[in-house]
C-alpha cells in the first residue's frame, strides 16, 4: 500500500529577494576586431589611477607582441599598478590567449569605461565566437 505525502503550499513571499550580486553584464567590442568583452562592474574606482593601469597594461601587452611573441607563456598576463591595483588576465582552458587579443580586450574595457564609469571589474573574453579568456581589474589590497 502507498501512502501519499500531503504538502502544505506555501504562500509566495511577499518581498523581493535581493540578488547576492550584481547580474548585470554588459558586452563591449573593440572597433576594428573581431575580440569582445563580456564585462560585469563591481564598485567604482578613481579615473586617474584606472586609466594609469589600462594604458600601461595595454602598452605593455602591445610590447610583448612585438618583441616576444604572440600566444602568451603559461596563459597568464599581470600587470601591478600603482595604488594596490591589479590587471590579471588568463586563458580559458583548450584556449591559448594572445598578447594582441588581451590588448584589444584591455582597449575595449578602457573604451567602455571612459564613456560610462571607472570601476573595478571581471569580463569575460571572446574572439569571434570562442571564449579565449577572463580576466579581473581592481585593487587587490582589499
């Protein structure tokens, strides 16, 4: 013989639940390539010092192109600014991440902030169709 369990129902709630934390993401391309980010800002962050560390880590990505070579070694890029701040960017697995790919990333994440706001940031990076990366911006001191 079965025996059937009863539930109660339960009323819905009647607040609106909070996410934990921010579900909006935006996608920004960089003009001219086929590399887009899929970015999600976390707190904002000072101009000066963000704009400092995306100049001068897309800079140096461009360098590392020319002098060393295409597909970055152990599939990690870092850059450590001044003020506690942070770029770090790896390649997605099966992946091989560029230093010209992570570049236009950089360039697009510096292209979208300056038209909306400076914060802290992780995206997401595609060329073309394929995720080939993640990365974060931010100050790592905290």
């Amino acid at each position: 013989m079965l025996h059937r369990r009863t539930f109660d129902i339960l009323d819905p709630p009647t607040h609106n639940l909070v996410p934990r934390k921010s579900t909006e993401t935006i996608r920004w391309c960089e003009p001219g390539t086929q590399t887009y980010i899929i970015l999600t800002m976390l707190h904002s962050f000072p101009r000066i010092p963000m704009l400092d560390i995306l100049d001068k880590s897309i800079g140096l990505a461009r360098q590392h192109a020319h002098f060393i070579g295409e597909v970055i070694p152990a599939g990690r890029f870092t850059y450590v600014g001044d003020g506690a701040l942070l770029v770090h960017i790896r390649s997605s697995p099966h992946h091989q991440l560029t230093y010209e790919v992570t570049a236009a990333a950089l360039s697009a994440l510096r292209a979208y902030m300056l038209g909306h706001n400076f914060a802290a940031a992780t995206f997401w990076i595609y060329d073309g169709s394929r995720e080939v990366g993640g990365g974060l911006i931010g100050d790592y001191g905290n």
